[in-house]
C-alpha cells in the first residue's frame, strides 16, 4: 500500500526537553493513518500530528471496540534507529483484532508504515540509554450507528512519544500490592486481548493502590482468587531457587513481548524456566522459607522492572528496595543491549531503519 507523505511545516521539536521527559507527554511531528471501508483498508497517510475529527455516534465510544500496541524506537547513532521485535507485535496486534471482531493488517504495511515514521521523526528519538521513542499503534471503530453489533467502519493510527522511565521509581524496585475486591479478566473475556476496555476497567483498584502507597496492582485470578496473574502493565516473574516462575497463558494474561524474551534469554542462561499457576501463599511461602530471590516486572513500557516490596491481605513480602536483584539486572542489561545495539542479536530481534533513506534528507 502506498503511503502518501505530508511533511510538518515546522517542527515542535525545540519545544521537547530531552532531559526531562514525562511518559507519553509530548508527541512527535508526525503521524500515521488509515482508514477502512467496503472491506478493505485504504488511504494511508503520514501528516502533521494534531486533532482528529469524529461524531458523537462514532462506535467505539458506545461499544468498545478499540485496541492497541505499545513498542519503542532506539537510537543506535546517527544513521540507525532500531525497533524491537515489531513483527511480534504485528501478530499481537491481529490477536486482539480478531477476538474484538476487527480487522487485520497486513504485516507488510504495519512495518512501513513503522519505518516512514521513523524516517521522518528520527530527531525525536532521545539518544540515552534508558529512553526511547515510544510508539502507540491504535485501532477503533468509527461507523456511525447506536447498535450493539459489529462495526464496518475503523481507523488506524501510529503516533510516538520521547519517553524516559514509565515509573516514577525509574529503576528502582516498585511496591504491589493484590486486590480483595476486584479482578482484570476471566477466561473467555478479552484478558489475552491489548483492548482499551481492559485498562479502564483497572483503573479504580489502581488508583486505590497508589493512595495506599503503592505502584501497581498485582492481580489474582477471577475465579479462586488465589493464583498470581499479571501486574497492570507488565507481565511478572519470581526467581524461587534455581528457578524463574512466570504465570502461564491462560487466556486472562497479556503475552507479553518482552515475557517471552525473557523466558528465551534464561534458557538459553540454562536457568529453569516454569510457566504454571502459582498461588500468593506459593509466593509468600517461598519468602518466609527463604527461596525466593527476586520478584520483577516485564513489559514493553518498563523492559525490566524490579520489585521489593509486595503485600497481601496485611502480609507483606518485603524484599532489598535499595537496588535491583542481579538476575533482574542481568535480564535487563540484556534486553536493552540488544534494543540499543550494544550487545550481538543472535535471535533476530532487532528491526534496523536506516533513516537516511528517507526522501526529506
């Protein structure tokens, strides 16, 4: 599909304080869309980024038809900027539109579309280590009609962001704590999904937990309440023995991208590598005997994100909260070797742009 390229005007981009960047505050010169209709997609364009237009009617407000990806962009040097993985979150991307009855993009014009972007915004992407340029891929439904039924309209967009640390801790270990009352999916609902809907549903017990304190939700399953699922937004790992644990894909987990990079780079370490249910008492037996190691977060917004403290109905697992656990550190070092181009990528991982390609250079 042929992208049609307007070019910004002028750029906001003297406006951006490259020490001092809040996560998903600012945005780049540019965007992506496309749109579809009659079946197909069409249209694509890269323009100035700014507001878009839409009717009260539109679909997606009444019935939730809306999903995402969340990726990042880095600075190798000058000529070279690198995705991570996009291919993967390509195919995530599809998962989610299909158990939210939308439509699938072709694989080909989601990286191009990645790679023009890139092209034309590559000054905003922040060039030390531990920042990035973060990239929204979006779709939401845009037919106008107050029916519960499928919608035969959407568009699709791809903005980016110059971000810095997700957590306010930056790479300090967080604090999680479970939630009594409330629960992120069941089996059979869109757990497995990147949907809009799941996030909003989590923002009460979050915001709950961040009165008391704490960073994130550390959510139990639905049905017993009792077995470990995921943290708002990161997938999460305990290091009990000789042995990293993750909860297994269910269906009520997001499969994270960097979950499985982790999983992969461990096996490769010749650690073992368990992905099966494991209780809260599970965890908090394995602190009180003295096994577990280490607890941490991965995700595409933090990569690697140590955690020290976790409490649960008046327990508390409290962990070192001055400083990451080595293997944390080690996995960390790792993923972001690659992403940055300082360490070999022997699993195809990094996606190169050259970005002196492009056709305003």
């Amino acid at each position: 599909m042929k992208i049609s390229i307007t070019k910004a005007e002028q750029s906001r981009i003297s406006e951006l304080d490259f020490d001092n960047l809040d996560f998903g505050r600012i945005f780049s010169d540019h965007m992506f869309e496309m749109a579809y209709s009659d079946g197909k997609w069409h249209s694509a364009v890269i323009k100035p980024y700014g507001p878009i237009t839409f009717e009260p009617s539109m679909m997606a407000l009444h019935y939730g038809q809306a999903i995402f990806e969340g990726m990042k962009a880095y600075h190798v040097n000058h000529d070279t900027i690198q995705l991570f993985r996009p291919q993967d979150h390509h195919a995530r991307l599809n998962n989610s539109a299909r158990r939210l009855c939308m439509p699938e993009i072709d694989e080909s014009v989601f990286i191009n579309a990645l790679e023009e972007l890139l092209k034309l915004d590559h000054e905003w992407v922040p060039k030390k280590h531990g920042q990035a340029l973060y990239i929204r891929p979006v779709m939401f439904a845009t037919e106008e009609y107050l029916a519960a039924k499928v919608s035969q309209e959407y568009r699709f967009f791809i903005i980016t962001s110059p971000v810095g640390a997700y957590y306010n801790e930056g790479f300090n270990p967080v604090k999680l704590t479970t939630s009594d009352q409330y629960v992120r999916a069941v089996k059979g609902g869109t757990g497995e999904a990147k949907a809009a809907g799941n996030y909003g549903g989590s923002f009460l017990p979050a915001l709950r937990a961040q009165q008391n304190g704490y960073t994130q939700v550390l959510w139990l399953d639905a049905n017993e309440h009792k077995y470990i699922e995921e943290v708002g937004t990161m997938n999460i790992f305990f290091l009990i023995g000789d042995t990293l644990i993750t909860p297994g894909l269910e269906g009520t987990v997001l499969p994270g991208i960097t979950r499985r990079s982790v999983i992969t780079l461990a096996k490769e370490w010749e650690v073992t590598v368990e992905e099966r249910k494991i209780s809260i008492d599970e965890l908090f037996d394995a602190y009180r005997s003295g096994t577990l190691k280490e607890i941490f977060g991965a995700g595409t917004a933090a990569v690697i994100s140590p955690v020290g403290l976790v409490h649960h109905q008046g327990n508390t697992i409290d962990l070192d909260m001055e400083k990451i656990g080595p293997f944390a550190k080690r996995m960390y070092d790792a993923i972001t070797g690659i992403q940055y181009g300082k360490v070999e990528d022997s699993h195809g991982w990094a996606h190169p742009v050259d970005v002196t390609t492009s056709v305003y250079h």
